[in-house]
C-alpha cells in the first residue's frame, strides 16, 4: 500500500521545489557575509568557519536526524525537515542587510579624491 507523498505527487513537487529554494541564500551565507563581517586579514578564516558550520550541519547532522526522523514518522518526514530548514534560511536571508563596509569605504574614498580636484 503506498503512502503520504506518493498519493499526493503536486505535494512532493512543493517540497521539493521549497527544498531547493535556499541555494542563493547559501551563498550569501557562506561567502559574502563572512568576507564583510571581518576585517580584511581574517577573510579565509570566516569563510573556513562558515563552511565547517555547514559541513557539520549539512553533511553530518542533517542525514543523522533525517534518517531517524524516516524511522519514527515516515519516509516524508525527512522533506518535510529540509523545506523547514530552507524556509528558515530563506527567512534569515530577508533580514541580512547588505552592507559592503570595504566598497562602501573605497566609494567614499574616491568621491573625496574626486571633490579635490
């Protein structure tokens, strides 16, 4: 007998279209922000945090619990966990001000070299 997902494939569809939807906003986390909320020294090392962040999460965590989570409830139960997680990323990217603190100084500073002459 076939159940959940499989009877209701425009469901599955959703899922998995809300699964993928969080691709843009990991690259916003993983590079741009940690290259801008540093001083320009320790750039490789945020982004090496940040990538160890999603690799323990992504790669190590994530399987872990899906995998559980397909024992206890069910082979949907695991979608169901990734469209939460790209939601909740999603949700995070709309609150991330995009600052650019290194162009915005170097703007500033070549309208002031502009203005002197």
């Amino acid at each position: 007998m076939v159940h959940g997902l499989y009877n209701t494939p425009m469901l599955l569809a959703l899922i998995v279209f809300l699964c993928s939807g969080y691709a843009p906003a990991s690259g916003l986390i993983l590079a741009v922000v940690p290259a801008e909320a540093v001083p320009a020294r320790h750039v490789a090392m945020a982004m090496g945090f940040a990538g160890l962040g999603a690799e323990l999460l992504g790669a190590t965590i994530s399987p872990t619990l899906g995998g559980w989570l397909a024992d206890q409830y069910g082979l949907a139960a695991p979608l169901f966990m990734a469209t939460g997680g790209a939601i909740l990323v999603c949700l995070v990217s709309l609150f991330m001000a995009e600052t650019a603190p290194r162009k915005m100084a170097s703007a500033k500073a070549l309208l002031s070299t502009e203005e002197m002459y």
